[in-house]
C-alpha cells in the first residue's frame, strides 16, 4: 500500500508552474485533484454539491489541519465564476492555490504564517455551466446565468424581502448552486469571505438591498458592520495595483477609492454577500477584478499581479478584532449563545457554534460586550481590542457565564434579551450552524478519493 501511495504522490505532483491560461471544468478538476494528491498534510478536497447539469462544486481546504475545524483558526473563503462569463476569479483564484503550496513547500514566510493560522477554503467555479456556454466578448457575452437561465447572485434569500412582505422561495425551489453554497454555509463557521466578479474595479460590500429604512443613509444601505466593511474594502483596494483610483474602467464609476457600498451602485435582491452577512455571519464582499469579464490571455499574468498582493492582504483581515469562546457555568462550552456588541445590532445576532466559539471582526477600540444564553445570568464585558491581522491571531477572550439558580428561575427566565428582539426579527434566523458537519465530511472525503482514482486511471490507460 505505502508503494501505491508513494506512487500517487510521484505521478500526480505538479512538475510545473500553472500555465496562465483559461482551464476548463475538467482541467480544473483534474488540477485540484493533483494539488491534493500531492499535498495531503496541508489540503482537502471536497465538493459542496452539484451543478444544475450535475458538475461538481469543488472547494479545495487549504491550512494545518485541512479536514476539519480546529478550534481558534478561522475559516476564511473565496468563491469565483459566479456570473459563467465572469472569469478572471477563476484563474485568480488557481493561481493562489499554486501560490500558496509552493510557498509552504518552500518554507516561505508569508505562505507558512497563514496557513498556520487560518484554514482557507477555495471555490474556483460556482458556475460551472455558465462557464461552458460563456464567450470571449468583454462586457456582453453570454454564460452569466447557470444552465436554467438563472442569475445566481439573485437566488439567494433576501434579507430585506419579509420586511416588504415580498414572498420567498421555498430553499427546494432554489437553484442547485445556491443551495449548495446555503449548505456549505451551516456547514463551516466562515468569518471573512469574498466572491470574485468582472466587468468593473471596486471593492463592494453590503449591503445590497435595502427597505428604506434606517439602513438607508445618503443613498447608502448602511449595515451595522460598515465601518468594518469599508476597511475590508480599502485593504484590498488599496493593495491593488490600481483598483484605489477608483476611474479604470471606461463603463463604470468613479468609485472614491475604488470602494461602493453595493446599494449605493446598484440595488440587487437576493444578492450572495448580504445572505453571508445576515444569515451565516460571515463578512463577506464582492470583488469587481477585471473591467473586461473575459480578458485576452496574455492579460492573465499582469492581472495576477495586480491583484496577488490584495488577495493574500485580504485574507490576513480574518484576524481582526476578537475570537474566544463562551463557557456555561459548569464549564462546557456552549453553542447558540447570543454575543452581541453595543452599537451593532445585527438583523440575526451573531451565536457560538457548536465548539462555543465566536468570532466577531472589529477595528482597533473599545467595545461592550453582552453574552446571554437561556439559564445563565448575562453577561456584560468591556474589551480594549487591539489590531490582530500582523499578529496573525486576533485578541483571544473567553466569556464565563453564570448559571441562574433554579429557585430562582421564573417562567420567562429563559427569553433573554436577544431571544426577544430575534422573536420580531424579519428574517426569520435558523440557526442550524455545524449541526452536521461531521456526518458529511465522510461523503466528501470518499468523493474525493473516487474521482482520484479514476483520473488516475484514465491517466495511464
């Protein structure tokens, strides 16, 4: 066994550099694959779900401990090719997963330090067929939708349709990628994410949607995160090459320091990165990388460079801010307590999972804590919090609750604060975060291994 084995790792490892060319779904699966084969320590391959056309959505997991969560290392995304025809995130997105393994195997600093501290999961394509029906026009062409003609990044729930008394579709009737992304959502405690697009050069962020309610202020959809969004924005903007002077392109913008709130460019409902943020609370933006959709070929290397330093700036912001868990007064960690910050009441508040952990992004500064979960007394906690991302690590707090005791628990003792105010919420907010994880990781795992072995022999044959 350890022969076949050591067989594998031979013939599938990568001899080259990725080429800077457009792969197709097969190439990039066959690619993946290899990465894997090859790097079994510090990757995991797994796919989220199928296609509408039945082609898999392949996530390679990329850290120390590639398989599963570990707790206080952040789960941290990217997802490109959304829009079919959108297609630079593609390429981007492979050639950070090159980058990022040869850096380790080097012991390059910068690959070592965020693969020790962050596990890093990468989606080349959510659109597979778009991708197959896509041409090479620079703003026109076709593919944006998936092979039912559906825009995805407007399948999605939209947080702000309840409060219009909009209706919503039920999650069976919704494509096949967007309920594989939902999946993926319960699934993984992600905390920073970003999903790349084309056609423009800025960094967008939520929200998208808005009621016309407080949320809206000078044409703006503010959410209760913004000052922590337009951060996010600026360092990857700002560590673009030229995505800061905000006038690139010639059919979009000026965007002041190539950062938008997404309302403020353009409303859309149903959008991916307001579904993140309101129901699975994790920050996420939208990265406009190229104004063409399709750049020529022997554009991909100069792009690559634009963008690599923001990439990877980018990721080092998952450790802004605050990560711990919340202990109940027995001592065991707790999922579902409800850790909110004063100022930042979220539509859905922000819980533990099911290891008890929270993570919450904030800039440098003083916040007000509160902790409530059903049985415990709250608990209110001042935290100076300082900058994490050159550490590697944000600050690290843990929350200690005390039990109430049962004498003295009255009938509505168990309806906190939070329980209350969620009790009006519009969304509705289902909690079913990592309830699961471990029942399927086996069936991805093994998917993985069988698709191994059949490149494998349609290698040699």
């Amino acid at each position: 066994m350890s022969s076949l084995l050591l067989f594998l790792f031979l013939f599938l490892t990568p001899s080259s550099p990725l080429e800077f060319r457009y792969h197709n779904n097969r190439e990039i699966q066959q690619y993946l694959v290899e990465i894997n084969a090859s790097n079994p320590d510090i990757s995991h391959l797994y796919s989220i779900g199928p296609s509408v056309r039945g082609q898999e959505l392949w996530v390679l997991a990329l850290g120390l401990s590639p398989h599963r969560h570990t707790v206080g290392i952040p789960e941290f995304k990217y997802v490109a090719n959304m829009h079919g025809n959108e297609v630079l995130g593609r390429v981007l997105l492979l050639q950070l997963i090159d980058d990022f393994v040869r850096g380790y195997r080097n012991n390059e600093d910068w690959s070592v330090k965020l693969l020790n501290s962050t596990r890093i999961h990468i989606l080349p394509t959510m659109n597979p067929d778009g991708f197959d029906e896509s041409d090479t026009n620079c703003l026109f062409s076709q593919g944006r939708a998936n092979y039912n003609g559906v825009d995805l990044n407007r399948n999605f729930p939209d947080a702000f349709a309840g409060l219009r008394k909009q209706p919503q579709l039920e999650e069976s009737r919704r494509e096949a990628e967007v309920r594989a992304v939902i999946g993926w959502l319960r699934m993984e405690s992600f905390v920073l994410s970003a999903n790349l697009h084309g056609g423009a050069l800025v960094a967008s962020y939520p929200y998208d949607n808005s009621n016309g309610g407080s949320e809206l202020v000078g044409g703006a959809s503010v959410s209760p995160d913004d000052d922590v969004f337009n951060h996010l924005a600026k360092v990857y903007s700002h560590n673009h090459a030229s995505m800061h002077h905000g006038e690139q392109c010639r059919d979009s913008g000026p965007f002041p320091e190539g950062v938008t709130n997404g309302y403020l460019w353009y409303a859309i409902s149903g959008g991916m990165q307001d579904y993140n943020y309101v129901w699975a609370q994790c920050l996420e933006l939208t990265l406009e990388v190229s104004c063409c959709k399709f750049p020529p070929e022997n554009q991909l290397p100069a792009l690559w460079t634009e963008n690599r330093k923001s990439l990877l700036a980018f990721i080092m912001q998952i450790h802004l801010g605050v990560k711990g868990r919340v202990f109940d007064g027995s001592g065991v960690p707790v999922q579902n307590a409800v850790v909110e910050v004063k100022g930042r009441s979220n539509m859905c508040p922000f819980r533990t999972d099911k290891h008890g952990e929270y993570y919450r992004l904030l800039l440098p500064g003083e916040y007000v804590f509160t902790v409530t979960h059903p049985g415990h007394k709250v608990l209110t906690e001042t935290l100076n919090v300082p900058h994490g991302p050159d550490q590697y690590s944000a600050m690290k707090h843990d929350f200690m609750l005390r039990q109430i005791p049962a004498t003295t628990v009255s009938p509505q003792a168990n309806l906190t604060k939070a329980n209350s105010t969620e009790a009006n919420l519009t969304p509705s907010c289902n909690y079913t975060l990592n309830l699961d994880a471990g029942a399927s990781r086996s069936s991805w795992t093994g998917l993985c291994v069988s698709l191994g072995l059949v490149v494998l022999l349609s290698l040699v044959s």
